[in-house]
C-alpha cells in the first residue's frame, strides 16, 4: 500500500524531471565529454624543437613540413661521433636520445619521435660542412680532377681543397673567375675568367700555367668550356665561341652552306655563350638572346657544321626563354636546359618532339645549374634553392644551404655533392 504523501512526492519529483529533462542531458552529456576528454588527453606532439652540436657554425635549420634538420659544421669536424643535444615536444620521447653519440658520416640520419599517445614521425638529421674560409663568397664554378680534388672559382681568386679545408692559390689570370673545366687525360685545368683564358698543367704537386693569346679567342671574357669526346675544346665567350683542336684554334666562321657551297658565321657568333654540351653529334650552346641553339653534322675538313639553328619552331621545338644559362646531357643521353624560365628536357635527334617542360614544380625559374647524381637524380640550381627530380617527383631543398641562389653543383668521385652559392660552399653527403 502506497501512502497518499509518497504518492504526492513522487508526482512532485516527477514534476521536476520533466520540467528540467533537457537541462539533465545536457548536463549528462557535458560529464560524458568531460570524461572521454579526460581519457583522450595524451598529446600527439611529436616536433624537434631545437637540435644543437657543439661543432656547429651557425644555427640549425628545422623544417616542420619537411621533418628534416640540417646543422652546418666546418669541414674539419669529424662526423662519426657526435653528440647533439635535442629538445622536442613535452612527454615525447626521441631514438637515438639526446646526448647520445651518433655517427652522421653517412648523413641523413633517421631519428624516432614518438609523441605520448604513441603516434610517432621519422625526421631526417644532416650534417653538413661548410667550407669556412669560402664563407660568403661568391662560388662561380666547380672543377674536380682526377685525383678528387676540388678546384673552386671564387670572387677572390681560384681555391683547391685540402686536408682541412682550402687554400688560396697563387695561379695567373686576369679578373674574376667565370667558368672551370678539368680535362683528364692531359690533368690540365681551363680557367676562364673576365680577362681571358689559362691553362693549367697539373702534375702532382707541381703547377704551371700559360694565358691563352688573346688572338685565338672570339673575346676575352670566358663564359663557359667544354671538351667533347674527340678531345675539340669548345670555349663560351661573352661574344660567340672559339674552337681548339690540338695547336689549331678557330673563333669564326662556323657555318657551311652546302647551297652556296660556303663557309660563314653562325647567328650565334656575336652573342653570349654561357655554356656548351654534346650529344652523340648534336652540340647545344646556352645563348644570352637565342636561347638554346644546335648545330649539327661537323666537318672535320672544314672545321664547320652542316647543320646549325635555333631551338625554336618551324625547325626545332620552342625553347621556354630567349635566355639560356645552362644546358646539360645526363648518362641517358637527355639533353636538359635551364635559363630565365624554368627548365626543357629533350630526348633524342628530333628536336620536335619529346620534349617535357618544368616549372611549377621549382622553387624558382632562373636556373644556374645542372647535374646529375650518382643515384640517377637530376639536381637543378635555381635562385630560391635546390630541386632534384627523381624521373618522376620533384623534391625541393631550401634547409642548410649558405645561400639559396645556386651557382654550381657538382659530385666528386665518392659520390659527394659540392653545392657554389651566392655566399659559400657546401658539401652535401649524397
């Protein structure tokens, strides 16, 4: 039996429930969100804040995008054992940890962090010299010989590498340094510089060297050089080029006109040449106003091409730009081009087709610089950091560099990367 007060209580409570029923699942749900929040409050922070050596000459550069850090040290640090002190995200953890020694000779190095709800991200740790008496300077080519030795065009003069770095040394030419090319059969170095062209005879440690009469090139500012399979030395100058071959040498008159049964000038004879390379009989010159320019079908007995125009339609594909600063042939025979608009790569004689265009895919459009990796990757300098292109994807570089307008790039006989910028060498273990 229910008493008539319970009852009139229950009614009452009853009452209130249903008055305040929404305001009690609010209430309810709140303390169901505060209790999973409680549970799920583990952070998946998992950030290397900041990564310090004591061998170390300028700050590292962290790339939170990228997960890589890059530290700089001089090239005399010894990169198997060192000890980076590491600060990253609170309650992560880290392998290897901080403070424990690490070989980075074979850099990047892979480091686990894991955040405290176990979700974990690899950053890739390089470690790379900077060549302390080339800081700041500006690196204008690179030139590696027989014996791995780096030969580096500076605005100060002509440094080779050493031990512990490298040293000025004391070589006649005229004006600053433009282009460098090591010859390997005859171990001769070709400066080419604002006020001429010098030869230099390297045997062991003893160098001499001879300036080039001034008669045997079409001007005296030397842009570019190169030397093709049949040991013809091709020379780039601030207007048109000059041939050597053997003690004959040739600075125009390039042409022959199988029509008029002459031998005259090339259009690109009064122009900048700012470089040269071949391809099974195809010769590309890098031009200041006619963009890439190919010629064709040399006559040794004239010492001329049968076949010479510039890249552009009816005849050949379009070039991206007037202006071409680099051309460059890859171990496949891939005929590559940079200059103010990106970069053209072309397979193959038909100059009308296969022919792949990039842009957007770089950090920047003026390009300075090509070559090719041991691995295959194509590495491109631009004047907002580096791009290497992998036959497939492009990746771009801007961490660790002293500058990010590239100069040069080139790799010695270990594999290494050697990187000239506007304010310094770097080498980069590839």
């Amino acid at each position: 039996m229910i008493f008539p007060f319970c009852v009139y209580k229950l009614k009452k409570l009853n009452n209130i429930l249903m008055k305040n029923f929404g305001l009690i699942l609010f209430i309810l749900g709140m303390l169901t969100f505060v209790a999973c929040k409680k549970e799920g409050t583990k952070s998946n922070k998992k950030e290397i804040l900041s990564f310090t050596l004591k061998e170390q000459i300028d700050s590292a550069t962290i790339d939170n995008i990228g997960h890589t850090v890059t530290i700089p040290v001089s090239s005399s640090t010894s990169l198997d054992k060192l000890c980076p002190k590491i600060v990253i995200s609170e309650k992560a953890t880290i392998k290897p940890a901080s403070g424990d020694t690490v070989d980075f000779s074979n850099s990047p190095v892979k480091y686990l962090v894991t955040a405290e709800d176990l979700s974990t991200q690899i950053w890739q740790v390089s470690v790379n010299y900077i060549l302390s008496n080339l800081n700041h300077q500006f690196i204008s080519s690179i030139a590696i010989d027989g014996s791995n030795i780096k030969w580096i065009g500076a605005d100060s003069g002509l440094y080779k590498s050493v031990e512990n770095g490298f040293v000025l040394e004391n070589i006649l030419f005229s004006g600053k340094i433009h282009s460098l090319f090591f010859e390997q059969p005859s171990n001769t170095l070709w400066i080419g510089s604002d006020g001429g062209l010098t030869k230099v005879i390297i045997n062991g440690s003893n160098i001499s060297s001879t300036m080039v009469p001034s008669i045997n090139l079409s001007n005296q500012s030397i842009q570019s050089e190169y030397i093709d399979s049949t040991s013809k030395r091709w020379f780039g100058t601030a207007n048109g080029f000059s041939l050597n071959i053997n003690t004959t040498w040739k600075i125009s008159n390039f042409q022959y006109s199988s029509a008029l049964k002459e031998i005259h000038p090339m259009d690109i004879e009064k122009t900048g040449i700012n470089s040269i390379s071949c391809w099974n009989g195809d010769y590309y010159f890098a031009t200041n106003t006619y963009g890439l320019y190919r010629a064709f079908n040399f006559k040794d007995s004239i010492d001329a091409f049968t076949g010479a125009t510039q890249w552009a339609s009816p005849y050949n594909g379009n070039a991206v730009t007037d202006t071409m600063f680099v051309v460059f042939v890859d171990s496949k025979g891939n005929q590559w081009m940079g200059g103010t608009n990106g970069v053209q790569v072309h397979t193959g004689h038909d100059s009308k087709l296969n022919i792949t265009s990039f842009s957007d895919v770089l950090p920047n459009l003026y390009i300075h610089a090509i070559a090719e990796a041991p691995d295959g990757k194509i590495w491109v300098g631009t004047e907002q950091g580096l791009a290497k292109y992998d036959g497939t994807n492009w990746a771009t570089v801007k961490s660790g560099l002293p500058s990010l307008f590239i100069t040069a790039i080139a790799f010695d006989k270990v594999g290494s990367a050697w990187i000239g910028t506007k304010m310094g060498l770097i080498n980069i273990k590839n």
